[in-house]
C-alpha cells in the first residue's frame, strides 16, 4: 500500500494498536476495500514489543507511534490523519461492508458523531444476548463504547478535545461531550469483535466485572482508580 495519497481523504479509520502482531494483518486486509475507496487507513502503535509495526506498515497509509494509552493513540491518530471525518476501530474490530458509505450517510443529517450495532463473534454461550443488550442499551442512553467503532467529523473531534486522558472509559467519556453536541448517529449494520476479552476470564466475569465499573465511574470513581481493576487484552 502506498504511504501517502496526494488527494486528501474524507474519511480516516484510526486503528490504534499494543502487541497485535497476531491480529494485525487480518485487521488491515479487512480495511483494504476501504482504502482502494480512497480511506485512509492509520495505525497507532503505543510501543509494542512484537512484530506489530513491521506488519502494519505495508497495509496502512501510515503507521505511527505514541505515548501507550488507548485514547492518547486514538488522539495522535486522529490529530496527524488527514480525513475530515474519523473512525476509531480496534484491531479486533471489522466494520461492515462499506462502512464508509455507511457513515458518510450517518454524518449528512444532524447528527455530528455515531457508532454502529455490535455483534460480538460466538465464541461463548451469551455472545448474541450481550451483543444484543450492548446495543439497546447504548440506543437508550446515547452512550457508545469503543468496540461499535465511534465515528465523528473533525470539527466534533476538535470541538470536544478529542479523547479524554484517562486510563478507562475513555469512550464513555467522549460519548459524554459529543452528545451535548447532537444525539449519536446509531447505525444498525453491525460491526463484528472479537470475543477474547469474555473469554480471557470468562464471559459471566467478565460482564459483571464491566457493569460494576461503570456503575462506579458513573458514581464518580475516578478512571485511574478503576483502570487498575481491569486488564483489557486488547
């Protein structure tokens, strides 16, 4: 892939990356119907130790590196991209097809921001119903998590700061701002995740786990407090 376009892309899919070297390539393959539509494709790297890097850098227009810490990548992602609309997906995320069409729609009505319908990929028992229960909640409340892949134009990026600088729930937090701009564009083609983390320490755990930490943040707990109740392996 050709590391940089003369014509400046509308869209930039900002993947932000730590040790994916086994997820990698499968990841930005998936992105390559995006690219050959004129996408432009951008991996964050926060300092991985594997082969991450060297795999990325012939399927992305450009691979770079930042401070680890999800939302400051997904920030230097999205401040060096060049589209006047960004996507954030994470490595074990694909998007559907055409996405960019997909928001490209979304983003010409009121709405500023938004995020797809999740489908979680059935690697445990309750993979559709927390699936399921991801997205209606997320429909009520008009709050998005990173694995449905936020999307947003530039002007909202910049207008709310980008991502908040914090450990944990970073999604939730921008979802925060953004919607005090407009509600969320909340599309119903899904975008497909991997079930690891329900899998790492199981599904039921897992889910509980997650719950109480929002529960607690929505408390007020602070992030760096909670972050260190919870190892995400992506």
């Amino acid at each position: 892939m050709a590391q940089e376009s003369p014509a400046t892309p509308w869209l930039s899919v900002v993947v932000p990356v730590l040790n994916e070297a086994e997820t990698i390539q499968a990841c930005l393959t998936a992105l390559l119907p995006l690219w050959v539509c004129g996408v432009e494709i951008v991996v964050v790297d926060g300092g991985s130790d594997d082969d991450t890097v060297a795999l990325a850098r012939p399927l992305a227009n450009r691979v770079l590196v930042s401070e680890r810490g999800r939302a400051r990548q997904m920030n230097h992602g999205g401040r060096e991209s060049r589209g006047d609309c960004l996507v954030f997906v994470h490595a074990d995320t694909r998007l559907p097809r055409r996405a960019d069409l997909l928001i490209d729609w979304a983003l010409k009505g009121p709405a500023c921001w938004g995020r797809f319908d999740v489908e979680i990929e059935r690697g445990f028992a309750l993979a559709g119903l927390v699936g399921w229960s991801m997205n209606r909640r997320s429909r009520l409340s008009g709050i998005a998590t990173g694995d449905q892949a936020i999307f947003m134009t530039r002007e909202a990026f910049g207008i709310v700061g980008g991502f908040p600088d914090q450990p944990l729930m970073e999604d939730i937090e921008i979802s925060r701002r953004l919607r005090r701009l407009s509600a969320p564009a909340c599309l119903a083609p899904r975008v497909t995740t991997s079930a690891r983390r329900w899998q790492q320490q199981g599904p039921l755990r897992t889910i509980v786990t997650m719950w109480w930490l929002r529960l607690r943040y929505w408390c007020g707990v602070s992030p760096w407090a909670l972050a260190g109740e919870y190892t995400d392996v992506r």
